[in-house]
C-alpha cells in the first residue's frame, strides 16, 4: 500500500495517524503541497483529482480521507472500537465523519488559512471583519463537540476511542499550529484532548504534528512557490 499524504493537512494526518496505529505496511510518499508537488504530471497519473490523501493498493487508488480510513479499517481487521460492528455505534462514528467536513474541519481551516498563509498570499493581514467571522464559526463548532457529540462520555461513542476521536482532534490541531488555544476555558474539551493523545500514544502523535505546530517556516516557503500567484484569485474568491 502507497500512501500519498503531507502532514500539514488534517485528512493526511488522520490517515497517517491511523495506518501507524493499526500498524498497516504502507510507504509513505510525500506531497510537498505548498510546492504545488499534486500538479505534478507524475502525481496527476495517480490522480485526477490532485488532491491529498490518495491511498494507492495495487491497482485500486482511493482519495477521500473518511473513505480511506473506513477502508483501512475493514481490509485489516483492526480492533472493532475503531470502527465498531455494532450498527447504532458505527452510526455513531459515520455521524461525527459526516459532520466534521463542513464544520470543525472546515472552520478549522479558514483560522489556519486567514491567520497563516493570507498574510504570504494577499500580502496584508487578514481582514479583522473576517477573522472575527471565522474565530465565531470555529467556536459554534466546538461548542457542539462538546455539547452534541461529546456530552459526558470518555469518547465521541462512549468509553473507547473510535476513529471520529481521532479525526476530531486531529482537525482541533489546525488552529492550535496556528497558535489559537483553542481549550482555554474548555475543561471537557481539554481532559477529552488528553484522553485521545494517550490513546493515540503522544510520541507517535507529536510525530504526525512536528510539521503543523512548527509552521514558521511555511510563509517563506510559500514565497518561493511558483504558485503563488495561482493562489491569489483563489484567495480573493474565497475571502472576499
């Protein structure tokens, strides 16, 4: 198994995290994203959707970061809480996986993007108005983390970790790199944090993280980047 990740973004981390977990054999090929390395001609052979993850197993290539998960899930018979069998508790996981993309992961990312890469790409600030915006949606997800998904229990499906765990805080962690504390005054949020990490085992977790919570580097390298003129129309629509 091929796996085409780069660990800046939160699908890739999930997959990465998760193949390491389950201890899945797989090569880890790298996608420099911020080098524009998916418009490759080499990279568009193994996908024409040109985006990150892609899971590559012989033949069958697969490019949605929930599908590969759930895939990987089931091809290696990984220990059931992950993905359990049990209907209403897969439910339970499918509702998280469902959910997260237009709303923590989403929110998530417009913080990361306004507080990181607008600055390289528009050469100003982010605009307050929108800031603020994207600092409120990010915190209305949160609060149905906790409220919705989370309640009371240990984990998102009850006492044991499940993969809507892991991509919960997962995503949670594009923000923080962005240097948004994200759990000041969130007590449930950050002993559920805690929880998760020592699941996940902080070693291999901090490993998967090294790129995302050190991302001073990444505005000069974006500057060398011969996309980034191509990002600026992208942005002006995006942010407008």
């Amino acid at each position: 198994m091929e796996l085409y990740l780069d660990l800046l973004s939160q699908p890739c981390r999930s997959v990465f995290l998760f193949a390491k977990l389950a201890r899945i054999p797989f090569d880890f090929k790298h996608v420099d994203l911020s080098a524009g390395h998916q418009h490759s001609e080499e990279f568009g052979q193994i996908s024409m959707i040109r985006k990150v993850p892609v899971m590559k197993d012989g033949s069958f290539v697969l490019t949605e970061s929930v599908a590969i998960l759930e895939y990987m899930a089931q091809k290696y018979s990984v220990a059931d809480h992950w993905f359990p069998a049990d209907l209403q508790q897969r439910a339970r996981v499918n509702e998280y996986l469902s959910w997260q993309h237009m709303n923590l992961r989403a929110h998530g990312s417009k913080v990361f993007l306004l507080r990181i890469l607008f600055p390289v790409i528009m050469g100003s600030e982010a605009p307050k108005d929108k800031m603020d915006a994207a600092m409120e949606d990010l915190k209305q997800s949160l609060n149905l983390l906790e409220a919705k998904f989370l309640q009371n229990k240990p984990f998102i499906i009850g006492d044991k970790i499940s993969l809507a765990d892991l991509v919960a805080l997962v995503e949670i962690m594009q923000p923080v790199g962005a240097g948004v504390n994200v759990f000041e005054g969130r007590p449930k949020l950050t002993a559920w944090r805690d929880r998760v990490k020592k699941e996940l085992g902080e070693k291999l977790f901090d490993e998967s993280h090294d790129g995302i919570m050190n991302i001073s580097s990444l505005p000069q390298k974006m500057q060398n980047s011969a996309d980034l003129e191509m990002l600026k129309p992208k942005f002006q629509k995006l942010f407008k």
